[in-house]
C-alpha cells in the first residue's frame, strides 16, 4: 500500500500546483458542491495510478482541485461503497492518498433515509456521532504506523468544535447519529425499528469506513447528512435511488450555502 500511495500521490502533485488542506467527500447527488470550485483541476479516478473508481449511480469519479471559500480544497465527486465490491483496504487508501497530499480536516456528505420520525426529507443533519453496522473495519490487517496507532481512539469521531461553530453560523441545524449499513439493499422496516432502539438517528451505506480511517490519521471529520427519504416503514412507500437523486436535488442551493459555511468558520 505505500507505494502505491507514492505512485498517487506522485501522479497527483505532477498535475495540481496547490497543497489541499481540507477534503470533500459528496455523497450520492452531491456532486454540485464540486461545482463552485475556483480554478478548478479535474483528474479522472481512472487515470490515477492505483485509484479506485466510482461505480454507483450520482458519483461521476474525479477528484476535484482547486480554492473553495478561499480554502484550498479537494472534493471527491464520487466515492467508494463497499456494496460496490471494493475491499475496505481501498477506502483506506483514498484516505491516506488525501492525507499525503495535505489534508487536515475532511467535509464528508452523504444521502441518507431518516429513522427519526421528526426528521423530513431534504433536511441536512450534522452528525454527532456514528454507529458501524457494516461489520468491517477499514483497519484491518497490517498497521501502517506512519499514519496512525493499531488502536486508534474513537471517542470523539467527528469534529465537535468544527460542528459547533457551524451550529452557531446555521442555527437551523440539527444533529443525530447515523448508522451504515452494507447495502445495496435499503433495510426491512424491522431493521429500521431495532435501530432506532440502538439510538440510530439517519441510515446509510457509506461514510462511516472513511471516519474511522480519518480518525487513525489524525483528520478531523464534519459530517453532514441529506435527509432524502424516510426510512423503510416510517411511511407506506417504497424506497428507490431515484427518490435520492431528486431530492438532493432540490435541496442543492441550500446545501451548497450549509458547506460554504462549514468552511468559512475553519
């Protein structure tokens, strides 16, 4: 893994001139913040030696390099799902490429179902904290010492400080725990009520891989999610992808405005 991390990272600062300081992780049909991005430098997943690509419908699969805010930025404009068959080894490694190009803190955004019933569909949600539902640790195996410890702490997951000052500047925002899940398949409504027994909040398939491995590199972590639907037997309606997609569109200004902030008070 390291020199495949030194063959990305390697490829990379050959194209882009800028040191990223903090990192954006869109989620599904979130890929519009990337939009607002000055100067922008576009790499495709594909050319980058040893990167993944982004498979999942609404991650387009490029990183993204420029100034945000007045920050020097890199979005990802797709991520890496395990339901996409990817090892969680390889979400550990698009961290570490992160890491050794500069980042120090990491904005992740995610689409997720709300198991909270007080939630509505295209609010956004800091979240407060995750549960790991996955079953599987990105961690695992050999230790890269020069990243982080073989038992990282976990206590504090994401950044409190950097959520509460946003809460300060957005006081609108709500917060809640979200739980992952494998997927692809959304949950029973079963599955839905006994999480929400375990103090879940927001369900989803993605993120949680990515704070557990940030955590380990010492990145601090915002996470805010995108309510897009109610979870499964909160209401009498099927869920579909489709339903995702429209909803994070519509919510696309304020969304974009919420990240803005997010930044502005680093």
């Amino acid at each position: 893994m390291k020199e495949s991390i030194e063959r990305a990272k390697k490829y990379i600062t050959e194209k882009v001139e800028i040191t990223p300081e903090i990192g954006l992780i869109l989620g599904s049909g979130l890929g519009f913040v990337a939009d607002d991005i000055e100067n922008a430098v576009l790499l495709e997943y594909t050319e980058i030696p040893d990167f993944p690509h982004s498979t999942a419908p609404g991650h387009e699969g490029k990183l993204v390099f420029g100034k945000l805010k007045g920050k020097n930025v890199v979005a990802l404009k797709g991520r890496f799902h395990l339901y996409e068959g990817w090892n969680p080894e390889t979400i550990k490694f698009v961290i570490y490429v992160l890491k050794s190009l500069g980042v120090k803190k990491l904005l992740i955004t995610n689409a997720a179902g709300a198991i909270n019933k007080s939630y509505n569909p295209g609010e956004i949600i800091i979240v407060k904290d995750l549960i790991n539902f996955q079953f599987k640790n990105p961690l695992k195996g050999q230790n890269l010492e020069e990243y982080g410890p073989r038992f990282p702490d976990m206590s504090s997951a994401v950044d409190l400080e950097w959520a509460s000052k946003l809460k300060e500047k957005v006081r609108k925002l709500r917060e809640g725990v979200y739980i992952a899940v494998l997927g692809p398949s959304y949950e029973t409504p079963a599955e839905i009520k006994a999480f929400r027994k375990l103090g879940a909040d927001l369900v989803g398939m993605s993120t949680v891989p990515e704070v557990i491995v940030a955590n380990h590199c010492g990145i601090k972590c915002l996470v805010l999610s995108c309510v897009t639907n109610m979870a499964a037997g909160v209401l009498e309606t099927p869920l579909s992808h489709q339903e995702v997609m429209e909803v994070a569109k519509k919510v696309k200004e304020e969304f974009s405005k919420i990240v803005f902030h997010a930044l502005e008070v680093l």
